[in-house]
C-alpha cells in the first residue's frame, strides 16, 4: 500500500475513534457489558435463540413447539431492547452508523465525483461551479 496513503488512512482511523460518536458509542456499549442485569437478559435470550433454533433443525418439529419457542424467543428480544442501557447504545450505535455513511459518501463523491446522488457531474469541473475539491 502506498505510504501516504495508509498515513491518511491511519489519520482518518484517528480522527474517527477520537469522534464524539465513537466514544459515545463505546462508553454506551461498556455500559451494557456492566449492566449485571442486562447481562443475564443476554444469557436467557441466547438460551432461547439456541432452544429455537434446535427445533429448527428437526427432521418435524412439533409445531406448537416451535411457535412457544418463538414466542419465548421474541419476549426475550423485547426485554433487552427495552432497557434504557440497551436504548443508549442502539442510539449511539445508530449515530455513529450515519456519521461513517457521510464518511463513506465524502470519500466516494471524492473519488467519483459523478456517483454523487446530490449533484450531477458531467466530469467536466470548470462547468460545474460547485464546492468540488477536484475543481
């Protein structure tokens, strides 16, 4: 790899993980690993995941089986996405997801200023009139 290149890339890397939403999304995800509660509620949904998805494989599961076990399942799910700690993180998780798309999106409208949904490019910068870095 270019060194100027993996430079910037390790610049970038940088200046996302000292971002306010990577941090706030770290410190949302200790949080949940801290929540002693949170962390049973984690073991009895993986015990029921693991349940339903032995019933699953069955040659014939016993219907009634499998929608109990669903059901169970899914009540577990809630429980989880129910507590505040496990809001905060799917929150943080969520902002931090937007904020690398933008990323992403800059990068690619850098690289390939057409492929931008925003504003048409012809390819032609002294046409375009824009904000372009590549005018």
């Amino acid at each position: 790899m270019n060194t100027q290149v993996q430079a910037k890339a390790k610049e970038l890397a940088q200046a996302i993980a000292s971002s306010p939403e990577y941090i706030a999304m770290r410190l949302a995800e200790e949080d949940m690993e801290e929540d002693a509660q949170l962390q049973e509620r984690f073991i009895d949904y993986n015990e029921k995941k693991q349940a339903l998805e032995d019933l699953m494989t069955q040659d014939s599961p016993d219907q009634e089986a499998v929608r109990r076990a669903s059901e169970a399942f899914e009540e577990a799910q809630k429980t989880i996405r129910a507590t505040p700690a496990s809001k905060r993180y799917r929150y943080a998780a969520q902002v931090f997801k937007d904020m690398m798309k933008e990323v992403n999106q800059e990068l690619q409208q850098l690289l390939d200023p057409s492929s931008g949904t925003d504003r048409p490019c012809s390819g032609n910068c002294s046409s375009c009139g824009s904000d372009c870095p590549l005018a």
